[in-house]
C-alpha cells in the first residue's frame, strides 16, 4: 500500500494543529465565561490546558510507534481490536461531520451580521464554504495545508492585535473591577474551557502525510498548544479589562464590541472577518485529518472500497474520502439542528476517539512491547499508564456531562453512532466470509 507524500513539516502542522483547535470558539466561550466567573476564566482554562497536555503525550507516542496515516485509527486498531479501531473511526468521522455543519452555520450566520443584505442566503453561504475547502483539499494536500498556514497565521495576527489593544485600553480606562466568583464558577468552567482544547489527538491522523513524524508532531504539539494557550488567555483578559463581566454578559458578539471600543468600527470589522478565517480553519482541518480515517475504514474493507481511490495511483490525495465527508457534511448543514445538538455530538464523538486512544497509548508497551521498542521517540511505560487512565476518566467524565447536559440530543446522537457501528460490523463480516470463501476455493482452482 502506497503511502501519501510526506510534504508537511513542523510549522506547517503547527499552524494546521492551531487552526483546527481554536477555530471560531475563542470568539463566544472565554466571554461566555467569562461573564459567568469572572477573572476565574483564566484559571478555568489554564487547569483545561493541563488536561489537554493527556491528549499530546498520547498523540505523540502513537503517532511515534504508527508514523502512518491514520496514526489513532490504526494504533487502537492495532492495539486494541479492528473492531474498536472501526468504532474510534466512525466516531470521529460522525461528530466531525457535525462539527463542519455547526462551524458552518455559524460562518453564515456571523457574514449575515456583517453584511445583513446576504441574511436570506445563510445556507448557501455556509454551503459555498464547505464546498470552497473540500476543493481546495481535492486539489492537494499541499494546497490545503497552505490555505490553513495562512489562514490561520491571519486570524491569529488578528486576535493578538486585539489582545494587547484590549488590555492596553482596559488599564488605561479602568472599569470593572476584576474579581473571581468563587471556586463553584471556576470548577465549572473547566469543562466547556476542555471542550475549547478539543482536537490534540487528531493531529497524528495526518503523521503519514508528514516529514520525519516522530519529531514534526511533539513539535507541532508543544508548539501549538503554547500558542493556542497564550492566546486563549490573552484574550481573555483583554476581554475582561477592557469590558468586564456584565458588558460580556449583554454582548452578542463580545470580541466584536470591545474592538470597537478599542478602535472603532473598522477594527470591528476586522475581526469580525477573522471570525470567518477562524471558522473555516476549522472545517479545513476536519477535511484534511479525518479523511485519512475513512481512506483507511474504506481500504480495511469496512466502508465502500470506492471511498480509497486517491489521485497518482494510491500514493496521493485521498479525494474520494474528501468528497465524502463533504457530502456528509452538505447534507447535515440542510437540517439546521439547534446549536446544542450540534455540539453535543461533537463532543460524544470526539471523547469516544479519546477514550480509545488512551486505552490504546496505555497498553502500547505492554500489549506490543516490539512496537513501543522500535518507536523512535518512548515515554516510560509508567508515564504511558498514567497518561492514559487520565486521559480516560476525563473522556469518560466529559462524555456523562454532555450526556447529562443535554440528554435528547446525547441519546440520538448514541443511536445513530451505534447504527453506524453496527454497519462498520456488518461491512466486516463481509470481509471475512468473502476471505474464508476464497480461501476454501483455492485449492479447487489449482487442483
């Protein structure tokens, strides 16, 4: 089996890596939070970030011991059982195609407030994005990592400006007081802060696609979360100095406001341009990560063999797996679910991903000891234990608080998840009669 071209290096996936996890939420939850617990915001996120880091350490040993594509899939493949490489495969793939119409919408939704002419025409416009960067994926993986390093480099330029200007305002112009709301407020801002930090472990589904992966991705990782902390946290603050609590607590779009309080209009403006950077940053990573999930589903025989073909005869970009997530993705934009229910299946599959892969990276030295041996880059097995049954019990505890917080939407999103689990089970039964009969009619043929 042909290999992708490895054309991704450290600052390529770092920027990769810092589209796909900010995104379009930095524009809505530290002020959500920040309304709730005050300057408590800062230590939510910072004890959020440490639980992240469980994330990188698995990533990295995975992606380390399997620097193939589709590191994740194939290492609870390999790890656990294909059964549950199919499972931690197709949940991510679901809450992905979730995940592309929610930032889809929210696209639309944010151009419709800049530009209130286009209001009628929000599905179009978030139709329009999704199929703009499935393109641009199609075309290659060179092309999509470029458009994400721009992008990305673009909004991040934007929202550092906006930092320093917004704290600069705020001491200059002391407003509200900072102050926290008690310990009650911080402790439950840890977990949509989590949810914020969502997306480490994917990174190594793109390791076969990368330079040398076993050193491209503890860099991108270490890298990128500084990155992705520091501006999370500047943000923050600057949203809190320069606007406080309350302010936030009344603003629909609260980055927006305090820019025009910092610089006017237009400064408004431009941020609220890279809020769509943002937003599409995002969709481009679920293309360009996950389709290597279903590109290795379909040639393990457990989705459509059709779902394989690449460009340049199986060493290329796997368009077909692109194209269908874009579908996937086309399809579940037009049913226009509340956001809730969006994200709350983001969430349950992005922590049944996890939770596999920490069961995975937890079993790596004991389960296959050659593997961890030959693995360029190896953190004791005592770490690996620990890292996992962490990483483990937080997927376990942010999947029963999702649940809890929305349950209709957690128990629809638990019975099409188990419906396409039961297909992928189907898919390989298949397989395997169709292998135990061809392997029963050899002999006949050469007899």
């Amino acid at each position: 089996m042909a290999e992708s071209p490895r054309v991704i290096g450290a600052p390529a996936a770092t920027f990769t890596l810092v589209g796909f996890v900010v995104g379009a939420s930095i524009y809505t939850v530290p002020a959500e939070l920040a309304a709730e617990s005050g300057a408590g915001v800062l230590v939510s996120f910072a004890v959020a970030a440490l639980l992240a880091l469980l994330g990188c350490v698995a990533t990295i040993q995975l992606a380390s011991a399997f620097p193939v594509t589709g590191a994740g899939y194939v290492a609870v493949r390999e790890l656990l059982s294909p059964f549950a490489g199919a499972v931690a495969a197709v949940a991510v793939l679901s809450a992905s195609v979730v995940a592309v119409a929610l930032l889809a919408h929210g696209f639309a939704a944010y151009t419709a407030s800049m530009l209130p002419s286009v209001a009628d025409y929000r599905l179009p416009l978030a139709w329009g994005l999704v199929s703009i960067l499935a393109a641009l994926n199609v075309v290659g993986t060179r092309a999509a990592v470029a458009g994400q390093v721009v992008m990305s480099l673009l909004f991040i330029a934007a929202l550092l400006v906006f930092a320093v200007a917004g704290v600069a305002h705020g001491l200059q112009h002391p407003g509200e007081a900072l102050s926290f709301s008690g310990l009650g407020a911080v402790v439950y801002g840890v977990v949509p802060a989590y949810f914020s930090f969502l997306g480490f472990t994917l990174l190594g589904e793109l390791a076969g696609d990368m330079r040398r992966p076993e050193k491209t991705i503890p860099v991108a990782l270490l890298s990128g979360f500084v990155i992705i902390l520091l501006t999370y946290l500047l943000v923050t603050l600057a949203l809190l100095l320069a606007a406080g609590p309350r302010e936030l607590a009344e603003a629909g779009a609260p980055l927006a406001l305090v820019a025009s309080k910092v610089a006017g209009e237009g400064f408004a403006l431009v941020i609220g341009a890279s809020a769509l950077l943002a937003a599409a940053t995002s969709i481009n990573g679920v293309l360009m990560m996950v389709s290597r999930d279903v590109l290795l589903l379909a040639r393990d025989g457990v989705l459509p063999a059709g779902l394989s073909r690449t460009t340049q005869g199986g060493g290329g970009i796997p368009y077909a797996a692109v194209v269908s997530i874009w579908l996937l993705s086309l399809l579940c934009i037009a049913f226009e679910s509340s956001i809730q229910g969006y994200a709350i299946a983001t969430v349950m599959g992005f922590m049944v991903f996890q939770a596999l892969a920490a069961l995975a990276v937890a079993r790596l030295p004991f389960a296959a000891p050659g593997i961890y041996r030959s693995a360029r880059l190896r953190f004791p097995p005592r770490v690996l234990l620990g890292a996992g049954s962490a990483l483990m019990v937080v997927s376990a505890v942010m999947l029963v608080l999702g649940a809890l917080s929305a349950p209709v939407e957690a128990g629809l999103y638990a019975m099409v998840l188990a419906l396409l689990v039961g297909l992928c089970a189907l898919g390989r039964r298949r397989i395997k009669a169709e292998s135990a009969a061809n392997g029963a009619a050899t002999p006949v043929a050469n007899g």
